[in-house]
C-alpha cells in the first residue's frame, strides 16, 4: 500500500503541503480550535478509511497544544483502521530524556508512549535530542531520526574550503551530530565538554579542544533554546580569532538568544524550517527535497 494522504497538522511548518505537491498526493488540513475553557477541538476535514497516511506535525511552539493535537489526530486516523506514520520536524520534551534527579518523569519516555498508545505506525523525526532514547521508549514501532549535516553541508561548501573549516560538537551529546557534518564536509571535528548544573541548569564548558580548531569554527548543535550553550563557546572562539558560524536544526531562539549569539561573536547562523516561525537573520536551507529523498529510502513513500 503506498502513501496516499499527507494530513498537516497545526504546527506543520507548511512541509506536508510541499511534500504532498512533490509527490502528486492529497494534501489534508485540518480544522481546530480552542473551546473557551482552554480545552482543543480537531476535526480533520476529509474522510480517510482504510489508507496509508503521513501526519506532519512539528511540536512548538506551544509544546503541550501540539501534543494534543497530535494525539487527537491519531485516535481517530487510527480508529478509522488507518496505518499512520508521523513525521515530528521538531521534537518537544526530548531533552528530559533521564532521570536527572529523583522524582523526575522522563518527559520523552512519556510523550513517546502516548503516541505509540494511539496507534502509530511509524515515527520519524528529524533531529531528535537523543534518538536511542526515542528508540527505547518506542520499543517495536518502526522509528528512525533524520539526521540533515549533508544540507548543511552543500550550503556551507558553496562559501568555505573544506580546510578552512573545523566542526565543534558544543557537548557530548552532540558528537554524532559533528561527525556527521565533519564527515559531509570533508574536514575535523572537536567536542566541548559541557557539564548543566542539575540544579540551576547553569551550564559550564572546558574549552581545551578548541585549541586545535582551524580559521572557521562550525558549531553544529540540535536546538538553539536559549543560546547559552552556544554563546560561551562563541566568545572563546572570538578571543582567539576564529570565525564562528552556527548550524542548528531547529532554531528556537527564545527571547533574545539571538542578539546574544551575535554579541558572542557568531557570525551565521544556519537552520532548517522545523518550526513554522522562521527569523530573518537566519539562513534557512531547503529540507523538503532531503526528506524526499530519506522517506523513499526509509520505504514511507512506497
Ligand atoms: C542540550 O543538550 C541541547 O542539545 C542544546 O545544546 C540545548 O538545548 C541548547 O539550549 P540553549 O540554547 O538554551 O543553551
């Protein structure tokens, strides 16, 4: 059975529309609302029976509304014997991914089940915070995380020699992220040792491994939240005299991160639309070709 509908939800950032207008299939909106009492109402506006169905979500803002939709989507695609898979552009909760400190729900595990309790039939995200967690909680439901370092690859091998560049991994968490993109680009990485106050969720960096980092410093980090791990690691860079750009998949820039990475020194900032509100200053590279291409290998197209 092959992909005959793309429902997009409220937070799509417009990708299942031009997905659905690349591949010549039915585009669904939905209708919803919010009842007076704050609680959410979703109707989707055609009737699937018995089809194959991608639900393109993204997931901020506003995190929990979101959620909500998502889960009232697939309790009726599901009871309408549909086989659905999800496509979440920005995963939410994901960073509570362990128990922190004793009493703490791990907020994904969490999340996670609620879909897979709804009926998912796969689940895709692109960039998640950590996707062997998300494979934990979804235990036999096909996932699998798309990981786009070959789009921000090609942009930044049109402006730099590859020798020029060195990626920087802002923490551990992050490696597999760098290695990817140092992969795609042809040149080294390094990682930051990072260490967040359990407590305050103030963060600490050792800068050492910067020592050996070449003329352009690519930072390359899943999230941009607040910008405080991204700024410290900027203003060393800028004290030694290394250009600083940055790559983020989901470039959230809550308040005023961004005027924050620029007085750290960072000179770009490079992103993906994950989430449907884009900033000006931000250089958004296309991911609808990509996913394409990722979903027809991964067998969600066909
Ligand atoms: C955390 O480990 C994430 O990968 C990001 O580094 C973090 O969420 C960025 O947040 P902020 O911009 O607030 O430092």
């Amino acid at each position: 059975m092959c992909l005959v509908r793309i429902v997009g939800l409220p937070g799509d950032p417009g990708i299942g529309a031009r997905l659905a207008k690349y591949l010549g299939i039915e585009h669904i909106s939905v209708f919803s609302k919010k009842f007076p009492d704050g609680e959410i109402y979703l109707r989707i506006l055609e009737e699937i029976e018995n089809e194959n169905v991608l639900v393109v979500q993204s997931m901020y803002p506003v995190q929990g509304d979101r959620l909500v939709e998502l889960l009232l989507a697939l309790e009726v695609l599901n009871r309408y014997r549909n086989k659905v898979s999800v496509l979440i552009t920005y995963l939410a909760y994901a960073r509570q991914d362990r128990e922190f400190l004793k009493g703490e729900p791990i907020s994904l595990f969490s999340i996670i089940r609620a879909m897979k309790a709804q009926g998912l039939n796969s689940l895709i995200t692109i960039d998640a915070h950590n996707p062997l967690a998300v494979k934990e909680a979804i235990g036999s439901t096909r996932y699998f995380n798309l990981l786009p370092g070959e789009i921000f690859a090609e942009v930044l091998l049109g402006k730099y020699k590859a020798t020029e560049l060195t990626v920087v991994a802002p923490d551990q968490g992050a490696t597999e992220r760098a290695t990817l993109l140092a992969s795609k680009l042809g040149c080294g990485y390094v990682v930051v040792k990072k260490v967040r106050d359990k407590v305050t969720g103030q963060v600490s960096h050792t800068f050492d491994s910067l020592d050996t980092v070449s003329d352009v410093a690519v930072i390359v980090d899943d999230i941009i939240s607040t910008g405080g791990t991204i700024a410290g690691i900027a203003s060393y860079l800028r004290n030694r005299g290394t250009k600083t750009v940055v790559v983020a998949s989901h470039a959230l820039l809550v308040g005023d991160a961004y005027e924050r990475l620029i007085k750290a020194g960072v000179e770009e900032i490079y992103s993906i639309p994950t989430i449907p509100h884009t900033f000006s200053s931000v250089v958004y590279v296309d991911v609808v070709p990509f996913l394409i291409r990722k979903l027809g290998e991964e067998g969600i197209l066909t």
